[in-house]
C-alpha cells in the first residue's frame, strides 16, 4: 500500500566479493579470505560487513575453485541472501564470473568489495549506494595521499615528483549502475587492478566519496597485525 513502505526509494543493491586470491604476501596455508581475526574468518567478517550496513539485498561471493565447499559452509549462516560462484585467475575474471551469475536488471546498483577489506564501515558502503543511487555511473571510496609519491625509471632512478594534493588512495566498495559494471567487463579492456579502472577505460565519469583507514586491504602480516589489535576489538566493543 502506498505510504507503508518505509524506504519507498531504496535501490535494490548487489554486492559483488571476489575472494577467489591465494593471499600469496600474507604467507597464509589457506586462501586470505579463509584466515581468521580474533576467530571470525576476513570472508565471513566482509560479508557481515555488506548485509549489516542495511542497504545490501544480496552478496556473490567468488571462491577459489578448490575452495568452493569450505566457502560454502562458512557462509551458511548467512541463509539465502549468499551465493558462491567459483572465481578465475584474475581478480578481474573473479569478478566478471560473479557478475555472470547475476541477472542483468535485476539490481540498480552493483557493488565490488574485496573480501580482503574485511573490516569496511558500513558508512562507507552506504555512501557509496547513495550516490548510485542519485544518478552517478561509478563512485568509489577514496582517502588523501599521505606518503610523498615519485616516479623512477628502470634503475630505479626518481623522474619525477607526483602532486600529492591530487592523489587518492583508492578503496572499496566501489559502486556501478547495472549496465556500467556490465559494459565496462564486456569490452575486453586490458586487465585493471580495480573496477572503476575498467569504467574509466569505457570513458564513464568515476565520482569520489571520503573512505576510511578501517576499510585498509588486509595484503601482508603486518597488515593481519593490525586487524588483529585495532580494528577487530572495535567491532567487538
Ligand atoms: N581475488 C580474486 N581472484 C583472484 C585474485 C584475487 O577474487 N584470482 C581477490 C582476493 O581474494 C582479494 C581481492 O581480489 O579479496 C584483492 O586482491 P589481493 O588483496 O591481491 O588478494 P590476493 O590476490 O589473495 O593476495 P596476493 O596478491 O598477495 O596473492
Ligand atoms: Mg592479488
């Protein structure tokens, strides 16, 4: 009935996690996704992450091939609204083969979050649907540049100094229209490190939202070491 519906207007939105890397510099025996933070694996902690910011319908998650039924009973708790695709060799092929699995039109808005930022605050991923929401075609989650930034040649011979001021470090969720992310996979661009890379590449407008140092990539001990004493006890506080 109109009027009973408390978010009349809230898009409908898929997240897309590709999980499928091997977490070579973290060192790991198990896949990245599958290593645990104060005994809560980065996959289950992403995925909780995404469904609990309250405006994420459902969540694709790809695995590494050998990995399929370990991913699958780790996500069980998480009922109906997690499907778990087998990943590619790339980051971008795992993302492509999960995007397969979703029907084109039946969400407005895709997201791509790495299992790897398992601890991103639910503000980022809702500022991010928001502003897919009101009409941009891509947005992601950016922070400034605090190291200074040099370019070296081959001897590793510095070239030139980089403009700090118009550098972002660049994070997920990132966010896309339906028919962007699917273009933008469609056009067999050359591979990117990340999503809005391809959309850039479509010639799309990428917009800018403020992301945060919690949703950092989890890559190396050091980084598992942080997790471990910041950013887990405050989710659990
Ligand atoms: N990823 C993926 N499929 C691949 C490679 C990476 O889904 N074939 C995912 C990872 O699981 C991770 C995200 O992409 O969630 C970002 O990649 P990265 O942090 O580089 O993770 P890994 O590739 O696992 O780590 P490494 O490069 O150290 O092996
Ligand atoms: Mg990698």
């Amino acid at each position: 009935m109109p009027g009973q519906n408390s978010q009349p207007d809230r898009p409908k939105v898929v997240a897309i996690v590709p999980a499928a890397g091997r977490g070579e510099r973290l060192g790991s025996p198990v896949p990245k996704a599958l290593v645990e933070v104060r005994d809560v694996s980065l996959l289950a902690r992403a995925v909780s992450g995404l469904l609990d910011s309250g405006v994420v319908d459902a969540v694709v998650i790809a695995a590494p091939h050998d990995y399929y039924d370990e991913f699958v009973r780790v996500l069980a708790p998480f009922g109906g609204r997690c499907e778990v695709v087998v990943g590619g060799h790339d980051r971008s092929s795992s993302v492509r083969l999960a995007l397969d699995s979703v029907p084109p039109g039946a969400y407005d808005v895709v997201l791509v979050h790495d299992a790897a930022r398992a601890f991103a605050p639910g503000e980022v991923v809702r500022a991010v649907v928001n502003a897919v929401h009101g009409g941009a075609p891509a947005t992601i989650p950016v922070l400034p540049v605090t190291d200074t930034v040099k370019v070296v040649d081959a001897a590793g011979v510095v070239t030139a100094t980089q403009d700090r001021g118009v550098l972002r470090a660049v994070q997920t969720p990132q966010g896309f229209a339906d028919a962007v992310i699917r273009a933008a996979h469609a056009a067999g661009f050359d591979a990117a490190t990340d999503d809005a890379g391809l959309v850039e590449q479509l010639g799309e407008n990428v917009s800018t939202v403020p992301g945060h140092p919690d949703a950092m990539k989890i890559t190396t001990a050091f980084d598992l070491a942080i997790a471990e004493a910041v950013l887990a006890p405050k989710e659990e506080a």
